[in-house]
C-alpha cells in the first residue's frame, strides 16, 4: 500500500483527545513510508495549535475543512457572517443529522475535498473515524460510488450515545440514523471499534466478518518531551472531559480531595467550567483548559493519575486508559464497578488497597488506588506499530481473498 486517504475531523492539530487514536495511525503510516492525504476539520486560527512533529512529513498532504463555525481570524464581512450564520442554523434545525453533530455543517466541502483528491491521486484505501457521524456517512457512500477499500472506526457510542442529541431526535431522525448504521456496514470492508458493544447497537450478523476490535493504543513519542522530568510528590493529575453521568462521583471525589489535605490536584479539560462547578474554593485543587501535547509533562510529573468513568462508559477502555501507560504511575480510580475497574483489579491479582470508600457509597461503585510499584498492566514495546501492521495485514488478506 503506497496511498492512503485519512478522514479525522478532529486530527492533531486540534488538542483536544477525539482525533488522537486515528493521529498516531497517520504517524504510523507515514513510518512505514505510504503517502496520506489527511482531510480534517480547520479550528480557526491555525498559529495557535502547534502541528506536531510527524505534521511536517514530506509525504503527508493536508487538507483542512470549515467545521461551519467562523474562524477567530476571519475577513468576511458582516453581511456575510450573517448569510454564514443562517445558513448554518438552517442545516442545524432543518437537516436530518442531529443538531449536534458537529460534522454536518460541512458536507458539501466534505465531498468537493474527496472528489479533488481522488481526481489527482491514486487512493489506494480509505480511513474515517467518528463521530461525527455525518462525516463517517458521506465518506462511506463516496468510497462506496468509487469501490474504494474503507476501513470504518467507531470510537465513541452512536445509537445509544448519551451525547450528539440522539436522546431527542424525532422518529424521522431517528429512522435516518439506524438506516446510515445499517449502510455504514454494507459499505465498509472494516469496521473497528476500541469497544465491540458499539458495533452492535443495532443486530447486524450478516455483518459480523467485517467487526474488528481495535483497541485504543499509546505512543512512545508522545512521552519524549518529558523524559527525565522528576515526580513531584503528593501531585494527581487528571486530564480528560467531564463525561455525561460524572456527577454522580463528584462528591466522593471531592471527599478523598478533603481528607488528602497534603495531596495536590491538578486537572486538564476541555470541560473545565463543569470541573470548577464542584471544585472551586478548594486550594490544592488547580483546573485548566485542556493542553494538548503538553499535558504529558504533567502526567509524567505526577505521582498518581486519575481515571474517573461514569456509568454508560465504565465498560470502555477510553484513550485515556492507554495513554497512562507509559508514565507507569500509581492509579486512582474513581466510578462504577465494571470492566476497566474489573481488569484493573485483576490485573494486579486483587492487590489493591483502598485509598479511600464512604460507608454509604453504593456498592456497585469503587474508588481505589493502585499503590505504588503495581500498574495498570504490562506494555507493549510498540503499541502503534502492532495496531497499525494489524490494519495493514488484514487489508493484504482482504486483497487476497478476492
């Protein structure tokens, strides 16, 4: 395979956690010497997102779409930004996408991008990611018109989300998403996803050949800016968003806060107002917006980090989880009992101590603390490059098969 093309809405520059997954298979990719055409979305002012270094590769070509909201930067007249907004509301409450889908505004640019990279170029296979899932749809029915291979990732519940606005779509709306499910499949030679409930929210077993678990993966080279940076003591960091549900954990969280009055707090998110709502007042806790690349500095400085799930996702192994790998820090967990407060307990042969559990706290909830010396689990030499030579292999024996 010598050129691919690569859909990442919410690719690296963008700081936030969404495109990371599907950013480091394009950085796999150009390793490995294939040409890729990344299409994404444009977060306006682009000087104050740092590209990262694998940005600058000779064969990577870029192209960057309005996501439908005006750049800080822009020059268009005030007639226009009007015409901009109205026609932007008007896909938002007209169109048959979710008023949340962040993708939608864009569809037709979308399309244009695909079509002149296709006209110039020998696209050897195509890779999209969602949500959004407007994006995902409109590139697997142009990869479909062309017979071009595409691989699908999943990262985040479609159907059954608790975000995206698909709690309150009208039945129209809601007949239209179950429909591009369906032909997300029928169009796919691969659909993966870091958590396979999401690949069955609606019964597809004629397409069960094509569901792949491609779990969420670390990068090395996300932790060489902070190689030999010391551990501050009594330092936790947390860094991720305020997931729907979280609420519920709040408050134990601010007890453990309370009673580990020597501890320091530190936490990253996009959603940091939500965060200061609760924790605001309380000295040894710091909040900021999210940092992007530079957040691994903090986490490798840290004595302890924080994973705090709620109770739709305590089953998913989030970036989150892989990306703390590498620091190989004592974890405190902080949700629901399920399957990553489960491996993360029988990963260390049920030796965990307690840093901290109110006697009237549920019992289908935990809150404990990997102590010191015992980690998440082992690692892999090279995570990215056994995902991304598993996504090759399988598109080898794919060819072969035909």
């Amino acid at each position: 395979m010598k050129e691919v093309m690569v859909v990442n809405f919410k690719s690296p520059p963008f700081i936030g956690i969404g495109g990371r997954r599907w950013g480091k298979l394009t950085h796999f990719f150009l390793e490995q010497g294939i040409k890729v055409h990344l299409v994404h979305a444009n977060w306006g002012d682009s000087s104050e997102l740092k590209p990262l270094d694998w940005m600058e590769h000779q064969l990577l070509l870029r192209y960057e779409i309005n996501p439908g909201k005006l750049a800080k930067n822009s020059n268009l007249s005030l007639i226009d930004k009007l015409i901009f907004k109205c026609n932007a509301w008007k896909a938002h409450w007209l169109g048959e996408y979710s008023i949340f889908d962040e993708g939608r505004w864009s569809l037709s640019e979308l399309q244009s991008t695909l079509n002149t990279i296709k006209s110039h170029n020998q696209i050897e296979a195509v890779f999209v990611t969602g949500p959004p899932f407007s994006w995902v749809t409109t590139v697997s029915q142009w990869s479909a018109q062309f017979q071009l291979p595409i691989w699908i990732d999943i990262r985040d519940p479609w159907l059954r989300a608790n975000n995206w606005g698909m709690q309150n779509l009208s039945i129209f709306q809601r007949r239209g998403e179950e429909e591009r499910y369906r032909s997300m499949f029928a169009n796919a030679h691969f659909v993966s996803s870091p958590t396979m409930s999401l690949l069955d929210e609606i019964p597809l077993p004629q397409f069960a050949h094509k569901k792949v678990h491609l779990k969420h993966f670390f990068d090395w080279e996300d932790w060489m800016q902070s190689q030999g940076i010391n551990t501050e003591s009594d330092l936790v960091v947390y860094s991720g968003q305020f997931y729907v549900g979280m609420d519920t954990y709040m408050g134990v969280w601010k007890d453990i806060i309370l009673e580990k009055k020597q501890v320091r707090w530190e936490i990253y998110s996009k959603d940091w107002k939500r965060f200061r709502e609760y924790f605001n007042g309380m000295e040894q806790v710091k909040i900021y917006p999210d940092q992007g690349q530079q957040v691994f500095e903090r986490l490798a400085a840290a004595s302890a980090l924080v994973i705090c799930l709620a109770d739709y996702n305590k089953d998913f192994f989030t970036t989150k989880y892989y990306d703390y790998l590498p620091a190989q820090k004592p974890i405190l967990y902080i949700g629901p009992m399920g399957k990553v407060a489960e491996t993360l307990l029988n990963n260390q042969n049920n030796a965990v101590n307690a840093w901290f559990l109110k006697d009237n706290f549920s019992d289908d909830a935990a809150v404990f603390e990997l102590p010191k010396g015992r980690y998440l689990e082992q690692l892999n030499e090279d995570e990215k490059s056994a995902r991304g030579n598993y996504i090759l292999e399988l598109f080898k024996e794919n060819e072969q098969s035909k």
